[in-house]
C-alpha cells in the first residue's frame, strides 16, 4: 500500500486550530481531517508495526519503524505533513499513550514536526523513531539496531549525542555509541550523567579543530578513543 500523508493545507488547518482543539488529539474516534485532506505518497510500505508505549520499548520501536521506512531519504523525513500523518492516523493510540499529552504544548511537540534540525526531528512521537534508526542503524554489524539500544539505554546520552551538533554526522555519532558500549562498566562506575556530559563536551572540542567529515573511520574511532580516555583519567583523578 502506498502512505497517506496531510495535504499542506490540512497542516495549516490543524496548526491554526490547535489552541482549541488540543484536547480532540486524545480522541482517536476524532478524525480531526476528513478524507479530502489526505493524498497518497509514492511510498510503499508494507503492514503498519505495532508498537509498544513504553521508554524501555523506544530501541525496539526505533528498529520498527525504521524497518518499516527505511527507503525514506533524510529529507523525505523531514516533512511534517508525514509525521503528522504519522501520529493522527498510524500511530495515534501509541502517541497518546506513550507521551499522555497533557496540554496544547506537549501535543505540539508530540504530534506535529514544526522547525528544522535534528533538534526538531527527535520531538515528533514517530519521526523521532525513525531518525534514531537512521542515525544509529548498522546494516554490516551481526545486530544492526546494538547501536540504537546503546544511544537509548539512557536519557542522558539520548540527549547529549542526539540534540547537539554531534548527532548530526552519523560516522562520528556511532563511534561515539561504540565506545560508551565498550566501556559501559567503568562509565557506570564513574557516573554515568556526569561522564556523558563531559564526554559530550571534549568531543565537541576536539570536532572544533579538525573536519571530522573528512577523518576515515579509523581516525575517528581514534579521535573518540582517545577523547573518552582523557575524560576518564580527569574524572577518576577528581574523585581521588
């Protein structure tokens, strides 16, 4: 079957009505948009995944949908007419009941893709499944999604490496995801926050002064290596 997307004009409808209508979102009896306000994509897509409404399910739910979408190009899924879509026909009951929106703010956030960036992109209930996929999806590794488990084992460094700018370059972010999953034992240790802030800080440093665009794999993987073992020496030697 081929995608239903909003036309713009349902978009901007639903946009200039959301102060009063927020609470109609919760319904999922409501359709909100008749049927002349969809047009079908030129995506095909196979049986909509079911989805689980919980933080622990996001790794798995991020595999699905990315799974399920995986032929979508970046700036395909930069469009908010599909994720809007997305969350008021597909996956609405998944969007109410993992985000329990409770104001004309979090539907907002939750339910529209309004904005530009990677910032915007891991806001939208879906889109933002799709996107950890995408960023973190290794089709040449035996376990294609360990590094989506990785990046959403914890809020911490979910928000760190994916609403900075280093989640925008995906060789850099996954080497990143690898070394935190290499040395998962001792970063617990030293406190996981509090490492994954700092760790954020001194690769945002160190991408300042050299391109990473242009390092190959192993100079990043050397760049990461060495970076996450300066933050460590200075954090075991602060705690004495």
């Amino acid at each position: 079957m081929n995608l239903k997307i909003l036309k713009e004009k349902s978009v901007g409808l639903l946009k200039s009505k959301l102060e009063e209508d927020w609470k109609r979102y919760l319904d999922q009896a409501d359709p909100l948009i008749d049927d002349s306000g969809w047009v079908e994509s030129r995506v095909e897509v196979g049986d909509v995944p079911a989805l689980e409404a919980s933080v622990e399910s996001d790794a798995d739910n991020a595999a699905k949908v990315y799974a399920w979408l995986q032929q979508l190009s970046p700036v395909e899924a930069a469009d908010e007419r599909l994720w809007l879509a997305m969350t008021l026909d597909n996956f609405r009951c998944y969007t109410v009941q993992r985000w329990n929106p409770d104001s004309v703010k979090t539907v907002k956030s939750r339910f529209f893709y309004s904005g530009t960036g990677l910032e915007t992109a891991v806001r939208n209930a879906v889109s933002r499944l799709w996107w950890f996929g995408y960023l973190t999806c290794d089709d040449e590794s035996a376990d294609p999604f360990e590094l989506t488990r990785i990046l959403l084992s914890n809020q911490d460094i979910q928000s760190a490496f994916t609403e900075r700018s280093i989640g925008r370059y995906r060789p850099l972010l996954r080497e990143v995801l690898r070394y935190i999953g290499a040395n998962q034992e001792k970063i617990e240790t030293l406190g996981t926050g509090k490492f994954v802030q700092a760790f954020a800080k001194e690769i945002r440093l160190r991408s300042g002064v050299v391109v990473v665009d242009v390092l190959s794999q192993g100079d990043l993987s050397a760049l990461v290596n060495d970076a996450g073992r300066v933050v460590q020496i200075r954090m075991a030697l602060s705690r004495g």
